[in-house]
C-alpha cells in the first residue's frame, strides 16, 4: 500500500510552498541563529554579545547527568524538562545551524506534503525527546546535548517510512529504503575518524529509531496499516 499525499506521488514541484509546520519550526532557528552569529561579531550586543551563544547553550542544552539524577531521585522539575524541546533549535556554530536547517527544509517539505501538521511536529519532538533520553540512559555519555540533529534524524526515520511503504506496494526489496540512513552513518563515522567526534550520534541514531517508529501512528491511516500487516504475519 503506497501513501498519497495531495497529489500521485510523495513530492510535487520543487517551487511548491513549503508547508507552514515547516517554517514554524525553521524560523525560530533562523532568528535564534542570526541573533547569535550578528552578536559574535560584535554586530549586537556590544561586548556582552560575545558571550551570547555560550549563554543560550546554557540555558537549553540537555545534561544527561541531570537527567540521570532526576531518574535515580524522581524529582522532575520543570526547567530541565523543558530542554528536551528547547535544545533542538540553538547550535554550537553557524555552519551547525545551516546543516540542520537545509536539511529541516529539505526533509520537512517531503515529510510534510504527506503527514499532517501535527504529525510532523510529534515526529519532530517526539525523535528530539527519545533521542535525548536514549543518550542520557547511557552511563559513561556525560557531554551536554544541543542542536537540532536528533530531531532531524527523527525526519529522515520518517522519510525512510514513505519510502518503505512506497517499495512495499512495488514489491521492491523493502532494505532499500535505508539507504539514506546508512550513507548518513557511515559518513558521520567516517568524519569522527579523521576529526574527531562525540557520542552524539548515538542520539541522531535514536531520533531516527524513534521517528521511524512514530510514523506508523501518526501517518495517514497509520493504525490501520499496522493491524493489517500485523493480520497478514
């Protein structure tokens, strides 16, 4: 069974308007980022400016320690929670918040002409949220989270659906579909060889997982696609 969007197929023109829950999600990005790269150089801010970028790292970076305390204590307070939808949209350089936006762009436009608003958005936090607690849930990662990747991965796990389900109704070999996430990998491991790299990637990997898995529930008729592949086992 294929999944149709507003046309025949999963994109349409490349001048076709990006849809709104894209740019909702990319302008906050753009202006944080602006704000931030105009203030490093002095632009804004004065010297004060300078200082800027480490001060909004600060204030929405996930700490896995901190999460970990808050799972062996149980105590929740608010702020810490609330980072694990903040820090997606503040990065650690402008080349870091140019990546996640094309590719929010890019990813977003295909994504989005097919799911509903508000599936792009549980995608988007839902992969921002599970790829954050899977980093913290790993003892010895212990460096703070920030940047929108893991939520971008959660969007290529989402791509990576479409595609599996259009190669299904083809009778194509379904493992084709992960392609995309299998260059993506293999490349970040490849440039963490030659220049050094975190353990972020295990969130990225996360992200993926979880928007991958999302998609079956909040795509069109996604329940009802999963009981009838459940029936047919």
């Amino acid at each position: 069974m294929a999944i149709r969007g507003r046309d025949d197929g999963l994109m349409e023109a490349p001048m076709n308007p990006l849809p709104k829950v894209v740019w909702l999600l990319a302008l906050p990005m753009i202006v944080i980022e602006l704000v931030l790269s105009l203030a490093g150089r002095g632009v804004i801010g004065g010297p004060a400016g300078i200082g800027w970028r480490v001060d909004a790292i600060q204030m929405v970076a996930f700490s896995p320690k901190l999460m970990r305390w808050m799972v062996e204590n149980g105590i929740w307070p608010l702020e810490p929670l609330l980072r694990l939808v903040a820090y997606p949209f503040v990065h650690v350089n402008l080349t870091h918040a140019v990546m996640v936006v094309v590719m929010l762009l890019a990813l977003g436009k295909m994504v989005g002409e097919i799911f509903r608003w508000w599936a792009v958005l549980a995608v988007f936090f839902g992969s921002a949220i599970g790829g954050a607690l899977v980093y913290a849930a790993i003892p010895v990662i212990t460096l703070p989270l920030v940047g929108g990747y893991p939520a971008i991965y959660g969007l290529i796990g989402a791509f990576t659906f479409l595609i599996w389900v259009r190669l299904a109704g083809t009778g194509t070999t379904q493992f084709r579909a992960f392609t995309m996430i299998g260059f993506l990998l293999g490349a970040q491991l490849v440039f963490g060889l030659l220049f050094g790299g975190g353990p972020e990637w295990v969130a990225d990997l996360a992200g993926f997982a979880v928007g991958f898995a999302l998609s079956f529930v909040v795509s069109p008729g996604g329940i009802a696609r999963v009981r009838a592949r459940l029936r047919q086992r």
